[in-house]
C-alpha cells in the first residue's frame, strides 16, 4: 500500500510510509482511495478469520501499526462489513481490533522469545 502511495504521488522513495501517510492524512483522494481499499482487504481478511476462529481480539503489528489511522479504517471497513450484510451482522461477532502494543519492535520481542525458548532446551 505504502508502494502504491508513494507510486502515485510520484515519490522516488517507494518505501517512505511517512510520505505516503502525509497524503493519506492530508486528504490527497488518490491516495486515500488506496489507503481505503488496503484496509478494506485487511478487514475481509480479519473477517475470513473471524468466521473460522471466532477470536476475541485481533492485534495488527509492525511499523504500520504505529499509524492510529489505520487501525481506525480497519475497524470502520468490518463494520461497513457486517454492516452491508445484515445476515453476516447477526452472525459474526466483530474482534477487537488493536495495534501491538511494541509496535513495530513485535517481530524483535517475537525472535527474542523463541531464541530464549531455544536456549532452555
């Protein structure tokens, strides 16, 4: 998605999250249409989940979960969700939705873990 942005926007830098989330929160329509459309993917993914599992909460890690935005459209795209479909709104209980609480530094604390797992064998 950040690609993408950064694609339209012109930006040589197509890894710069900050560039394309200042378009994304400055209104820029190409990018938000982007943006939407990523978290609506997100949460049809979360949705697929939710049907199976039927998981309490889900947690949305990496640099990505810094950004309260996304994890505010992903909300809104699930309910938009259940929403369209009454149905699926009666039968799905909608997760909670959170960012990780370390953030972008998950994937270390995760590597940390299973290395220490490792070392008590």
């Amino acid at each position: 998605m950040v690609e993408r942005v950064n694609q339209e926007l012109g930006n040589e830098d197509l890894a710069d999250s900050l560039a394309a989330f200042a378009a994304i929160k400055s209104g820029n329509e190409e990018a938000g249409k982007i943006f939407r459309q990523y978290c609506l993917d997100v949460a049809v993914m979360i949705f697929n989940l939710q049907t199976v599992i039927n998981g309490e909460k889900v947690v949305i890690g990496g640099g990505i979960s810094a950004q309260e935005i996304l994890i505010e459209e992903i909300r809104r795209q699930f309910g938009e969700i259940l929403q369209d479909n009454p149905i699926l709104g009666q039968q799905v209980i909608p997760p909670e939705i959170v960012a990780a609480k370390f953030r972008n530094d998950t994937n270390h604390y995760g590597a940390l873990f299973a290395l220490l797992q490792g070392m008590q064998k």
